[in-house]
C-alpha cells in the first residue's frame, strides 16, 4: 500500500505514544507509574452527565448546526463576555470535536502552500504537525529558559517574512506551564497588527492558574487585537471533559465561516449529546473548577521542591496548566546516559515512571512530567526518579 506524502511525514504523537507503552507495561503486570497524561484525573462533574443523558432521553440524539448548537455558543459567548470582558457574535463562534480539531480546521481554512506559522518553542506537540498537514510550514522560534521559555517582540520581528500568516500563542502553555503577562502580550500584540499576522491565542488552560498568577487573554487588550485573534478553547481541560470531545474558536468572521463549511464537510457537527452537556457546563455551577484548580494547585506545591532536589535537575516553577518541565540535561549526563530521549527511556524501564521525553515539545534537554495523578503516586514517582539518578551517579 502506497501511502500519501502528507502521513508518511506525520510523526506520531509523542505524549499518546508514551502513555500507550506505559499503559502495555502495566497490563504485563508491572508496577509503572504513569506522568504522561494530559488529561485532568478527575470524573466529569455529575451535573453535566445527567444534562447529558437526559437531552437524549428527551429525543436530541439528531445532527445540530455544524457550527453548534446556538444555545452552546450563547454559553459560549457568555463566557467571553464574563471572563475576558469581550463581546462575540454567534457568527463568530465555531464548536469543534474538541480544541484540536479548531486548531486543526483552522489550519486548513487559513492555510496555502507554503504559509508560515511561528511556533514558540517549546510547543504543544500537534501544532507543528497540524501546520505541515495543511501545507504550512512551521517556523520557530525558541522561548527561551532564561526567559521562561516565552518570546520577545524582538525574537518575532526576527524571523517574520513575506510569507507569515500566524502566530500561536498559548499561555498558559503546555508544556512549560508559562504565563505570558499582559504587558508581554501587548509587546507581541503591537507586532502583530503592524505586521497583519493572525495570532493563534490557544487558552484551553486558562481556568487552571495557580498562586498570584492571573491568565490575559491578548484579544481582551484592544479592539484591533480582538480582531487580530482567533482565540481557540474548550472544555477538556477546565470541566474534566478530554473524552467528551468539545472545544471551539472564536475570531473573524470570514475565517469562522470557512472553518463551518469544512466542518460540515468532515465531522458534521461536534456530537450532540456532548455539545448538550458542555451548555450544562458553562450554565450550571463552577464550584467544582475552583476544587480541581487547588487540588492541583496543592500538588504542584508539595512535589517541586522534591522535584529540584533531584541531582541534575532544575526547574522553573509552573504558573499553570497541570505539567512540570525540568530541565534534565545534566541528570542525563551526570548518569550516563547520552541524551535526555536515552534518560527517559531508562526511566520508563527501570525506574518504572513514564515521563515525556522534551524533545516531541522542540525542547530536547527537558521532561515533561504531568501532575494530573494522585499526590501518592506523584510522591512516589519522584522518589523513584530520585532514586534512580542517585544509584548512578
Ligand atoms: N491545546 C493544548 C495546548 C493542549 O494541551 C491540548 C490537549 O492536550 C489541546 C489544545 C487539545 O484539547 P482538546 O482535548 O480539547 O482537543
């Protein structure tokens, strides 16, 4: 079978790939500790299942609009107008299968041969993927650690060309857990309307931020740069909702038309039963966010410290989302180990942890390791790294 271009470049996902081999070790019976996920550990609040079941006990089991369900994009919009203080239209609202499919139909409606996307690194894993899958092609740009792996106005300008449609900006990022403050995001906003680049604002962890930290979104700092954004969010992350596949887009009208025509084209609609839990999610009680948030928040607090007492460790102390990003180079080197992709390999096989290796994320002397899992087995996964790293030094 001859397969097309476009999957023989794929890469597989790296964060699924590891989290698949740590699930099989586990069915062979061995006692592996998994910190790859990227979903939050805990159940779909009750509320938003029973709304859920009983839309299809009332008979909404048919296709709705393919760009939503009106009464979701009111939600929506709600939302919008609640958090960011900014003002949509439904027009301007698309509902997806989930945040990855807004930025995937994204792509494909904003796209031609050859366009460019300025990818801060370290980035989400699917970005540069979804970029090459449209016929873009992803230039980066490196956050750099000292900088807390965020980009400078000045790093922007340097690499923009004839050729730019967008930039992505995620804050707060996955992987790195960074915040990007609101004069840092005016800074990179000012670039982008004088240069007429669409920026790509992916918030889907906007509602986990921790400490004094508080989350901007760079399309609520102007009119011209609510103009300027698509904003691409869901509820994954915030309502403990990975499987239920929603998320959305809200921007230009144009570019949410062309997303709606290829989307009726490919999936249709989000599905229905799912689009009715979400309207549940954002009208019914938010309590359970603000519980999710300090849990995690106590987490992240209890393991750093035994996180940067590991030799060779060092690690910037996340803002937000639910992942830690140490820098690990010199524990591969004080090990042995000839990079950090080898140390993680090891990890996975004899200290029995599944962390994700950085370099999926454009961030080669980094793990990824995820704080959505019990402070048991977070206690004792670090342990075990701990452990590990001291037996071979
Ligand atoms: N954007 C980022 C930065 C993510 O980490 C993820 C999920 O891991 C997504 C988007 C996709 O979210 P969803 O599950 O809604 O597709």
């Amino acid at each position: 079978m001859q397969l097309a271009q476009r999957v023989k470049a794929l890469t597989p996902s790296s964060t699924l790939a590891i989290t698949a081999k740590a699930k099989e070790l586990k069915v062979q019976g061995l006692d592996v500790i998994g910190l790859g996920a990227g979903e939050p550990d805990f159940n779909t609040p009750q509320h938003i299942i029973d709304a859920a079941v009983l839309s299809m006990n009332e008979g909404h089991t048919k296709y709705t609009p393919s760009a939503g369900l009106p009464a979701l994009k009111k939600e929506i919009i709600n939302k919008f107008a609640k958090d960011q203080g900014i003002d949509f239209d439904p027009s301007e609202i698309i509902v997806t299968s989930g945040a990855k499919h807004a930025l995937y139909t994204l792509f494909q409606a904003l796209l031609d041969e050859g366009d460019e996307v300025i990818i801060p690194t370290p980035y989400w894993v699917s970005y540069p993927e979804q970029v090459k899958l449209a016929g873009g092609k992803p230039v980066y740009i490196e956050g750099k650690e000292e900088n807390d792996y965020k980009i400078t106005a000045e790093q922007l300008i340097s690499v923009i060309s004839e050729k730019t449609k967008a930039v992505i900006i995620n804050s707060p990022s996955n992987p790195t857990g960074m915040l990007y403050s609101e004069s840092e995001l005016k800074e990179l906003g000012d670039v982008c309307l004088k240069h007429e680049i669409l920026i790509i604002s992916d918030e889907i962890y906007e509602k986990l931020v921790y400490g004094e930290n508080k989350h901007v979104s760079i399309a609520e700092l102007s009119p011209a740069l609510k103009e300027q954004t698509i904003i691409i969010n869901g509820v994954s992350k915030s309502h403990s909702m990975t499987g239920w596949r929603i998320g959305y887009a809200a921007g230009n009208k144009a570019l949410i038309k062309a997303m709606t025509n290829l989307a009726s084209h490919s999936t249709s609609n989000p599905t229905t039963t799912a689009q009715y839990g979400s309207i549940a999610a954002y009208s019914g009680s938010q309590e359970m966010l603000n519980e999710m948030r300090e849990a995690f928040e106590h987490r992240l607090n209890t393991i750093y410290d035994q996180l940067i007492a590991i030799p060779g460790f060092t690690c910037l102390k996340p803002q937000g989302a639910f992942y830690l990003f140490p820098n690990v180079s010199k524990a591969a080197e004080l090990t042995g180990y000839a990079d950090v992709d080898d140390f993680s390999q090891a990890l996975l096989e004899e200290a029995m942890v599944a962390v994700i290796p950085g370099s999926g994320f454009g961030a080669p002397n980094n793990i990824r390791l995820s704080y959505a899992t019990s402070l048991d087995l977070l206690e004792k996964a670090i342990e075990r790294i701990h452990q590990f790293v001291e037996s071979k030094l």
